[in-house]
C-alpha cells in the first residue's frame, strides 16, 4: 500500500491529545514533530509539570501550563502547546483524536469515556482498559459516529494487520502470535541464561539449544526447566492476545498458552498442530513464544508473527530457499513483522482514525476472551493486590484466557479490573481471583463492563449496533450473542 496516496485526501492535520506521557506517550510526542499530517500540541499527565517536561523533551518551545478549560482555550487560540494535569481541561479543545496512553485501567477508562462523550475518536494504547472494556468503549463511539482503535505501535494491531493480510491472500492460519518482551540470551561460553537483566546458571543448556528430529514437546519442556528461575509467563503478553482476539477470530491452545522458548528458526515446527509434530491441538491459534538466541543473534525485538500452512510444496521450496523460515517437515511457515515501535510508528492509526473514521482493528470488535487473575499463593481477605512496574504485575498473581461472558460475583474477574483493590475474602492457590473476592463498588470500569455485558450479551446490543451501523450507514451484519468456542479438545480448568 502506498501511504502518501491512501491519506491523500488529508485537507488539514489531524489534532491529537495524548494523555500519559511515559515511555509510550513520549515517543508518539517525539515522532509528532516530524509528521506532516499530524499535530499532537496537547499533552496530559498526573500533572501539568510532568506533561511539560515531556513536550520541552521533544523540543516544543512554546508550552503552556494550563489548569483549567479557560486557560486552555486562551493557551490554543494563541498558538500554544499545551500541558494539563487533566484531561477534563482540555476535553473542549478541537482535537480530533485521543491517545490514551496511561495504561492505568480506572484513569483509562474514565479518559476514554469522557473523549468518546465529547465527540472524539479514541487510540486506545492502554491495553488494561482494552482487554476489560476495548468493545463495549468502540460500540459506544460507534453511536457517535466515532471510532475506537488500537495503535500501530503496540502488538495487538501489528497482529490483526498480519492476521488479516494472511485471510486476505487465503492463507491457512496454523497460529498466530508474538514474541515476548524480553529475549532469552544463551550464553555457551559461560553457560548462563540472561534475560531482562537477571541472568542465571544454565549449565548443560547447550544440548537443548538445537531441536534436530525430537520430540518438539520433551525440548520445550527441557528448555523450561533449566530456565524455571527466570519469569516464563508475563500477564502483558496475554493481555495484548486478548486485545488482538477483538479483532482476529483465534483461540488459546490451553488457557495459559505454551509461552515456549523457541529459536526464530523453530517457531513454524513449535507452533504447527501435534500430527504436523508440534504443540498444537488444531489450528487457528494464537500463542506466545520467548526468543531464545545466542549473544550478537539477531531478535525477534517483541515483533508479531503468523505461521501459515504450506499448500503448494514447489513454492515454498523455492521461498525457502529466499530465506523464508519453513518448518524442519515443510508442513509449515513463518510470515513475521520483527519490530514494534511504540509511540514512533503509532501515528498511522491515529491519521486513519482522524482522517478516515477507520479502526486498526475490527469494524465490530467481540469480546471474545477474558484475562483473568489466578492466585499463585493463598492470599488472605484485606490482601490489597497492588499492579507495580511497567509490566502492571501483582504479586502472587497469575493470569490465563478464558472465553468472555458477563461477570458474575462467582465467575473469574478480568485481571486489570482486580489490579489495585482489596480482597474482601480469601483466595486458594490454584484458584481464580472472582469479582465477589474484591472490592470494587466504586470502580467506573467495572460500571463500563457491565454496561459492555449488557451491550454484547443482552437485548440492549441488537439495539445499540443497529444504532451506530445506521449512523455509519452500514449494514447491521454482526451477530448479537457471543458463542465463541474454546478449543473443544481442551477446556479451561479454571
């Protein structure tokens, strides 16, 4: 696709507001000065000093601290960037897009809430208020003419891309995936295993390092239990499958996904279906995989992948031979996007959202698939279960992907909807955190929730689509209830 002639049509820039300027929101602020068809004058963070600091980062000059909606307006009318310490100080201002970066899940939901009621579209990078809320917030846009979409930049929109580019060209989708954050560094020389900084003894790991005609099942297992002291599952990862399942119709092959350590060369032999010799019990997956590599290898740098089936042998023999990653029986193959890079690339969604009305992810997006927390250790009543760090983790607490239904006080509760809040009962290990083991009474993200309940698992949504298709006159083609299967082989345990 040539991007100068699909926003050709652009008559201005389009206005963005991002709302948390941390790692994310400070590149799409750096990125911004550079693109043509695109402002991004309004920055919003705990306060206006820390916006501030961000805009004057990149290298805006003229910043105005701005602390109330009279401020504001005076600060735009003259030109200004401006720097708030909350969104609804400039929720006014003719922007046509907001970035909700915060990845808090209450302030996200509250940010994406308030711009949708004002009129604008939303790029919801924050994927804690998009696993728990992502469909019911795009369902309400949609009744305003307005979209709510994921960001290029993130996973979750570079795999729905991927994803929909294969069933376009009628590929075959075996699975589909990404790699996680953090590459697995096998160091031969000294036998120690690095990861996210934290590296450890890994004696005799080099005999796992290279699969031949094994067992694909027994090396996973292997290559897991010598690197068990470092983290192998990471809640981020399967939320962001979560987001992109809004979108692509794919499922988990077990609720937890095998999250293997694979070589980029393995990943179509670890990743096809177990007749094919993989880890799969059938096809249309999505999974996770940690790239194990050798120091000065190349990374998969949390980059999104899809692994097709190979239908006509003489073409991929000769794409093979082109470098193209096929598995060691040929059954299958590896089409990869090895980058995703933040706030830097996230400005292609914002522009199709402002210029065209269009999402990143699906027209209708479905919640398919919860994240939901799972105790690792008994945690006792008045535990508070406190999200920390850039990954949002929680102490003692695991996550897995079930199939989505409307919550109940006894059914597992979504993982960023229990992030920060007491327990108000104890919780097993082994067992999933439900909504009735917390307190969560004055949680605006769980009234969105249950209002998406309501949308996608009652009447109210027949009604509420028809709705936003009309205004964007559009056929009303979406079913109404979700009967999305779980891989009938296996089911949740949980």
């Amino acid at each position: 696709m040539n991007f100068h002639d699909y926003f050709a049509d652009a008559t201005r820039p389009v206005e963005a507001c991002i709302v948390g300027t941390g790692g994310f929101g400070r590149s799409f602020l750096a990125q911004a000065q550079r693109v043509s068809l695109m402002n991004a004058r309004i920055a919003v963070d705990i306060d206006s000093a820390t916006a501030w600091t961000a805009l004057k980062s990149v290298g805006v000059e003229t910043i105005a601290e701005c602390h109330s909606q009279e401020e504001a307006s005076r600060a735009w009318a003259e030109g200004c960037s401006i720097a708030a310490g909350a969104l609804q100080h400039v929720v006014h201002l003719p922007f046509d897009v907001l970035v909700e970066a915060t990845g808090h899940p209450e302030a996200g939901a509250r940010h994406a809430e308030l711009a949708i009621e004002a009129g604008k579209h939303v790029a919801l990078v924050s994927k804690e208020v998009d696993s728990v809320i992502g469909p019911g917030l795009a369902l309400l846009a949609a009744g305003k003419g307005k979209v709510v979409t994921p960001v290029d930049g993130d996973q979750p929109s570079l795999l729905i891309g991927l994803v929909t580019w294969a069933e376009i060209l009628g590929f075959e989708i075996v699975c589909a995936g990404k790699s996680s954050e953090y590459d697995f560094v096998f160091n031969p020389t000294t036998e120690t295993l690095t990861s996210n900084g934290v590296t450890i003894d890994a004696a005799g790991f080099a005999r796992h390092l290279d699969p031949g005609e094994g067992d694909i099942a027994e090396l996973v297992a292997a290559r897991a239990k010598a690197a068990a002291k470092l983290p192998q599952r990471a809640v981020p990862d399967l939320c962001e499958l979560a987001v992109a399942a809004h979108s692509i119709d794919l499922v988990p092959d077990r609720p937890e996904l095998h999250c293997p350590l694979a070589r980029i060369s393995e990943v179509p032999s670890l990743f096809s279906t177990r007749e094919d010799g993989g880890l799969l019990q059938g096809g249309r997956r999505m999974d996770v995989f940690h790239c194990l590599r050798l120091p000065g290898e190349i990374s998969f740098a949390g980059g999104v992948f899809v692994v097709i089936r190979c239908r006509d042998a003489a073409s991929w023999e000769l794409l093979a031979g082109k470098g193209h990653i096929v598995s060691r029986n040929g059954a299958t193959a590896m089409v990869y996007l090895p980058r995703h890079l933040l706030g830097l690339e996230a400005a292609t969604s914002v522009l199709e959202a402002g210029l065209k009305g269009l999402s990143c992810g699906s027209r209708h997006p479905r919640p398919r698939f919860d994240l939901v927390a799972i105790a690792d250790a008994d945690l006792g009543a008045g535990t508070l279960l406190t999200a920390t760090g850039h990954h949002h983790a929680i102490e003692n607490v695991s996550s897995a992907l079930i199939p989505g239904a409307p919550l109940e006080a006894e059914r597992p509760a979504p993982f960023y909807l229990i992030a920060n809040r007491r327990l108000v009962r104890p919780v097993k290990a082994g067992s999933a955190i439900r909504l009735g083991d917390i307190a969560a009474e004055d949680s605006r993200l769980l009234d969105l929730r249950r209002r998406q309940d309501a949308l996608f698992f009652g009447n109210a949504y027949d009604a509420e689509h028809e709705l936003g298709e009309k205004r964007r006159g559009q056929p009303s083609d979406a079913p109404g209830c979700l009967e999305h299967g779980r891989p009938q082989e296996e089911k949740p345990s949980i």
